[in-house]
C-alpha cells in the first residue's frame, strides 16, 4: 500500500473475501445503478486545498501546520455511510423537506440555486466552479464561485449542508430534481 488508509483498506478487502455470502448480502444488494453512478461522479470531490482568500498572498513566517496520516479507521467506525441501495424518492416539494430527510437519509440530487452570493465570514468557499453549471453572471476567486445568478449542481446532503453554511441563496426559489436516497448506518 503506498499510504497508511491503503493498509486498512487491504485488511478489509481481505476479510470480506473470506466471507463467501458478503457478496450477496451487501455489495451486490448496494449495486448502483448507471445514472446513480453518474451523479456521484458528478459531484465527488477531492482534498480542500483551496488558499484562505483573505490571507492570499501574505508571506507567514514561523508558521506550524500539521497533517492527519489517516483518519480512514476512525471515520469508518464513528461515521454512518449510505448502507442500502440509492432508490430514486420521487418530488421534492421545498429545501425543508430536503434539509429534514438529511437526518436519516443519504441524499444524492440535483439542485439549481438562484442569487448565489458567498458570505462574508467564509474564508475558503465551497462551490467549486468545475462541478457546476453557472447561468447569467458570476464572481470567482480562483476558480471557486463567489456569486452567481444561478447554478446547477449535482449534491449530496452533506454538500447542501455546507452550503447552507456559507452562502447565501433564494431559499424560495429552487428547484431540485433526481433525487436518491440511502438508508445511513453503520458499516
């Protein structure tokens, strides 16, 4: 393994060959299907390691940073994850709605957002410009969406919360479509 998460990532694949029926009792009950597929590739992410946009372009000095080696274990086993298959929910009525299910649901959706403004007091913004579409006009810091007329993008719950985090939108006026959801529980 070339990191510390491959080691765990191995001990796991090991022992769920041994077990000749997990197969069937999990990854193939989970198996999703190709527009599901599609939707999580549109909106996966990688590492954040966009600069503060406040502190951009400051020399620091004698700065101390440091770097978790792997926090795979502990995630996997204080976190809940998506444990059955995403099945297509239907209409969405309001955000509300959306925001309440995210209790006990995975939610995997496409959202357009309107009036899109970061706020203030969000130092590095969430909305990547590349994992969205943007309609009418918009401001960038370093290709991350500072405001926007409106924008189409594919989310899950956790995403939507950030967001409700850090910017500003018409909270009366969106539109949500293909939405998804999952059971969450432990692995």
């Amino acid at each position: 393994p070339m990191t510390s998460t491959g080691y765990v990532r191995r001990a796991c694949r090991n022992a769920t060959r041994k077990d000749r029926h997990y197969r069937d009792r999990y990854f193939r009950k989970m198996k999703l299907t190709p527009e599901v597929y599609r939707m999580l590739k549109a909106c996966g992410r990688g590492g954040n390691t966009h600069a503060n946009r406040y502190m951009a372009s400051r020399i620091f000095e004698n700065v101390y940073s440091f770097d978790f080696v792997s926090s795979y274990p502990a995630q996997i086993l204080l976190s809940k994850f998506p444990m059955t298959k995403f099945e297509n929910y239907g209409e969405v009525e309001s955000l509300s709605e959306l925001v309440e299910m995210s209790d006990t649901w995975a939610l995997l959706f496409t959202i357009a957002l309107h009036n899109v403004s970061c706020k203030e007091t969000t130092p590095m913004p969430y909305i990547s410009k590349s994992k969205c579409d943007v309609v009418g006009n918009a401001v960038y810091d370093n290709g991350r969406v500072l405001e926007a007329d409106t924008l189409v993008m594919t989310l899950t719950d956790i995403d939507l919360k950030i967001i409700m985090e850090e910017y500003d939108f018409d909270k009366d006026n969106i539109a949500i479509s293909d939405v998804y959801r999952s059971k969450y529980d432990y692995l």
